[in-house]
C-alpha cells in the first residue's frame, strides 16, 4: 500500500464534501454586492454605501421622536449610521471613521453638550482593540478615549460616557498567564481571558477605577469551557485564550457602585465601587436570589432602571443562545424586579421581536428604555431592530439586512439630535443635452445635516455670476432631486432651515452633460450605470484607446480575478489539505501514545472537576443544541 494512500484518502474526502462551495466563492470574486444587503446609490456622494433600511412593521405616528444610531459591520461598508424614524438615511460615518469597524453610536453628554460617542477599532473574533471616539455636532472628532495603566487598548462591548462626560466606562479584554491545570490543560502554560473594566477621566487619561474578573470571580464559575464555542478560545496559546469570563456592559448608580454583564457565567454582578467586590449575583452558577420565572443565558446590555434600600429594577436582552446552546425558544429584552427582602427575582415583562416564529440572536444586542416608556432593541447578530410600547406591541420592525449577508450589528439605540456638519453641502447637476430642450436635473444632499428643510439652487451661465434664482425644493430623504427646464451651465445650492435661515452654500458646480457617444444610454435625470464586469450598456461603442496606441483590455482587472480568483483558491485547497492529510497520518502514530497518556490521566481529573462537570451537566440537560453562524462580534 503506498504511504501517501491515506492522505490521498483524506484528501478526498475533504474535496467531496467541499464542493459546494464553488459557486460561492467563485460568486464572491465577481459581485461583492447582492440583494441580500441592498445599499443607496447617491449622485452627489456615490462613495457612500448605506444600507437601505427595510421596515417590516411601521406606525410613524407612534414610534417616538429621534434618530436611529446603527453601526452595521461585515460585508458591508462598517461606520456609524444615522437614519430618521421612516428609514431615511441623514449620516453616514463609514468615510470619516474607516477603516476600522465601529460600534454602539449614541448620543452622550460631553463639556454641557451633545456629542456622538462611539467605539472604533480592529475586529476579532469575539472582542475588539481600539479606543472610545467622541464627536460635536459637525462631526469633527474632539477627543478619544484610551484605557488606562498596563492594559490593552479598549474593547467595543462598553464604552459610555458618565457623569456629564467626566468618566468613561470602557471594557478591556487582557490575555494573562494562568495554571488552568484543573481544567485539563497539563501540557504546559495555560492562557486565559481577564475581563476588566475601567473607569477613567475623559480629559487625563487617568485610572480612577479598575476591576478585574481574576480577582473575584473564579473560572469554575463558568458555563463556556475551552475550545467549546467560536468565543471561547482553547487555552493552548495566547492567540486563543480561554474567554471564560466574557464582560459585555457596565452601568454606574449614585451610589458609586457598578453593575456587570458576563456572557460566559450567565450572570449579573453588583459590584462594590470600593473595593470591587461581589455585592450580589444575579443568576449565574452562585446566584444571590432564587428566580421565580425567571432565566437567561448569554446576555447583554443589563441597566440600571430604579434601586431603593428594599428593591431594584433592572433591563437586559436576554440572548437565550450562544450559536450552540439554547435555554429560551426565543431572545426578548427582559424587565426584572429584585425583592432584597425575600431575596428572589422576578420577570415582570418581555419583549419579543414581531417575528412568524419569534427570533434567536446567538450574539450581541440591546435593550433601550426610551424617555417615554418605550422600548428600543437591537436583535444583535441579526442584523434588525424594534420599536415597542412599553405593553409589549411593536410599532416599528426595520432590517438593515438579511441574515444571509453575514451583516451584524452590535447595538441600535435611539436618540434626538442635531448635526451641522463642517462640510459643506454637495450638488451634481445634468443635462441631456445641454439645451433648455431637455432641462437639467439638480441633486444635492449634506451628510449629517438635520436641521436642513429646504434647498435653493442658484444658476447662471457663468461660474462667476451674474446668479439668478432657479427653485426651491423641499428637503426629501437624503438627496433631493429637482428637475427645471432651464438649463444653467454653472449652479450652487443653499441649505435653508425652518425659519428661513441660510446653514450653508455648497461649492459651484458645472452642469454635466453627456457625449454624443453616451447620450445613447442617458435620459432626462441621469446615465445608466456600468455593468458588474465593466461591459456598458451602450450598443456599437467604440473601443478606448490609450495616448500609447495600444487597445484598452476587454475587461476589468475584477472581471479577470473573478474568473481566475476560484479556480486558484481550489487549487490552493487542494494543496494545503494533502500537506495537512500526510502530517495528519504521520502523527497518528503519536496520538495515540498521547491518548494512552490523558486516558490514564482522565479519572483524576474527572474527581477534580466534580463541581464544574454537575454545573455542565445541569446546563447539558437545560441546552439544546442549535445550528448558526459563529459570531464575530459577541
């Protein structure tokens, strides 16, 4: 039998049950864009990508007064968004704030004044390095926000401005050393997650506060063991420590103590402003009080909602389900009442997402008690949110994409607002011939303005005057398009607010009118676009020829790596797994000495983990195993 027959074995059965993904990768190489996460097409500004917001479910004259602050990232153009209550876009971030993903914009009190507080960073799986982002109302960046001391760069699962903007709570994820010995990893140094949190001054960068996980609460606690979730990391190396801990939201009362989410413990944690000791524990594996109706699992965003001597109320989004493991059908934002007297905790409301069959996010999300009662969620690792009543109806139900582009979002909020940017408005103006014949089309949008209520467009046949009046439009959706029969080669446009008032005047701009060689594929408000490979859309064109002579190349440099890109991605796979099939097959031999080795090991240890394999068999009863994507952002 030739020594190769195995690997050639394995390699075959890794193709058989790979190909499907062919057509997928080959698709992706072509057309980056689909229909499963639509995005604006703008005249003035065709750099922006926005995602198109979809509303299943919309009662305008319900929902409450503001904007809708989303931050989708993955397969799509990452930033802060900002839309109105009917799904107009009014801000997109995705050029100011690039390349780096952003998470959780909102609204937040800094020096007296609304700013608009985000993170921004590098990506990974399940965390992120970066730092807190702080703009004014031009959306000109006056401050960021960094950890403090001997700590990593902030993480995205908190990052809030406090008491008027003094303080920030920011979440820092740290890899530490540690004997995880009595969790199965004997072979050398183990490497674990520390969850930390700061408080620190906005202006100084100094630490007035910091906690860590390591120092009060012990990894038996957990219900996320190594190597057994795309988050949890395995503990072998410090590229993927064991994240046994998980902090993802912190809140601050007046009192000066804080409260805590840990995803991996199922728990919420007060914690002493003092000395950072567990006050209590809500649900979790040591839980101070006895729950009456109440479970959760995986979740985020707990808050603060009222607190006295005998009683506290408190919110969170209950994710029920990691992408492995559920312990409700469905995730809700959840209201829950503490009795300190009795020491039990109650459910008293829930909010589910207006779904046919209700809906499970296996990562991320929100829950917003608005001003007026109502309640804002974001559905997290789907990427939609809800408006609701506090009785629980919905009165809005918008996507920001389908489940199928992998688009994620790590929290929706809402908030009033307003913005004046820096910038000033943009204009692009077209004529289909140049001639009052045909009339001109006028476009003009002001990333970020909210106070614009309508547009003055000024002409003339020269960029330096004399002007004329030309019409007025009201303000509609981003961009406002305006056709006249006039046709003015040079044009500028004024943004007006509601009293009457002048913001701003965008730059002069000269009329585009097509060629006689385009004209074929314009009309009266535009020229067609492109096809996907580069081909026009126009019949018997003529062939560009460079200054040089030579003849343009049939097709674009994205046309020719999509029809190479799958192939050599297949070969390379192909490669890559008969070198790993051969080791594979030359290692066996050593697994198994390794295996006689832990299996002579696997009883003591067993004896050792008591508690902690009772705590996994309780939740192994509880859990049923569910099929998802893995979550990128948690």
């Amino acid at each position: 039998m030739s020594p190769f027959a195995p690997s050639l074995s394995c390699a075959a059965a890794f193709l058989k049950k790979s190909l499907f993904l062919l057509p997928f990768i080959t698709g992706a190489l072509a057309d980056l864009d689909n229909f499963t996460s639509p995005t604006y097409f703008f005249h003035t500004r065709p750099e922006l990508h926005a995602p198109i917001l979809h509303f299943d479910i919309l009662y305008p004259q319900l929902v409450s007064p503001g904007y809708i602050f989303v931050a989708p990232y993955r397969n799509i153009d990452p930033g802060p968004y900002i839309y109105d209550n009917h799904g107009e876009l009014v801000w997109s971030g995705a050029g100011l704030t690039g390349p780096h993903t952003s998470h959780a914009p909102k609204v937040c009190e800094y020096k007296g004044k609304d700013h608009l507080c985000f993170f921004q960073g590098e990506q990974f799986q399940g965390f992120a390095r970066g730092h807190g982002v702080i703009m004014d109302e031009t959306y000109s960046t006056v401050k960021t926000v960094e950890s403090g001391g001997a700590t990593p760069t902030g993480d995205m699962h908190e990052y809030r401005l406090i008491e008027g903007g003094k303080s920030a709570l920011i979440t820092i994820y740290q890899t530490r050393q540690y004997d995880l010995a009595p969790y199965g990893i004997e072979g050398g140094m183990g490497w674990i997650v520390d969850s930390v949190f700061q408080e620190v001054d906005v202006d100084t960068g100094a630490v007035n506060f910091e906690w860590r996980a390591l120092d009060h609460i012990s990894p038996s606690f957990t219900y996320t063991m190594a190597a057994t979730t795309d988050t949890s990391g395995d503990g072998l190396t410090p590229g993927s420590p064991w994240d046994y801990f998980h902090i993802n939201s912190i809140d601050k009362n007046a009192d000066g103590d804080y409260l805590i989410s840990a995803r991996h413990t199922a728990a919420v944690y007060k914690l002493s402003g003092k000395d950072g000791s567990v006050m209590w524990e809500l649900n979790g594996a040591n839980p101070t009080f006895q729950n009456i109706n109440l479970h959760f699992s995986s979740q985020h965003h707990a808050r603060w909602r009222k607190e006295n001597g005998t009683h506290t109320v408190l919110t969170l989004f209950d994710n029920a389900s990691n992408n492995f493991n559920i312990t409700n059908p469905c995730s809700r934002g959840m209201q829950i009442a503490i009795d300190h007297v009795t020491n039990t905790a109650t459910m008293t409301r829930e909010w589910l997402a207006p779904e046919e069959n209700c809906l499970l996010a296996g990562s991320q999300g929100n829950m917003q008690t608005l001003d007026d009662g109502h309640v804002f969620i974001g559905w997290g690792d789907k990427p939609y949110f809800s408006e609701h009543l506090a009785t629980g109806e919905a009165v809005s139900y918008g996507k920001i994409a389908q489940p199928e582009s992998g688009v994620m979002n790590y929290r929706a909020s809402k908030f009033q607002w307003k913005g004046t940017p820096v910038d000033n408005p943009a204009l692009f103006t077209y004529s289909r011939t140049g001639t009052n014949v045909a009339g001109m089309a006028l476009y003009v949008s002001w990333n970020g303005a909210t106070e614009v209520r309508k547009w003055d467009f000024y002409g003339s046949h020269s960029a330096e005057g004399p002007w004329e009046r030309l019409a007025t439009a009201t303000k509609t959706g981003f961009e406002t398009m305006l056709r006249i029969p006039d046709v003015k080669m040079f044009t500028y446009a004024e943004a007006v607010d509601a009293g009457g008032r002048v913001l701003r005047r965008s730059a002069v701009t000269k009329t585009f009118v097509p060629s006689a060689a385009l004209m074929a594929a314009c009309d009266d408000y535009g020229c067609m676009q492109q096809g996907p490979l580069g081909d026009g859309h126009i019949e018997n064109k003529v062939p560009y020829v460079a200054n040089g002579g030579a003849q343009a190349l049939p097709k674009t440099m994205g046309s020719f790596l999509a029809s190479i890109g799958g192939p050599l991605l297949i070969a390379m796979a192909i490669l890559v797994t008969l070198a790993v099939c051969l080791y594979k097959h030359r290692a066996r031999k050593g697994m198994s000495r390794a295996r006689r080795t832990v299996s002579q090991t696997a009883v003591s240890l067993q004896e050792m983990m008591v508690p902690q394999g009772a705590r996994q068999q309780w939740m192994g009863k509880r859990y049923a195993r569910v099929e998802g994507d893995a979550e990128a952002g948690s």
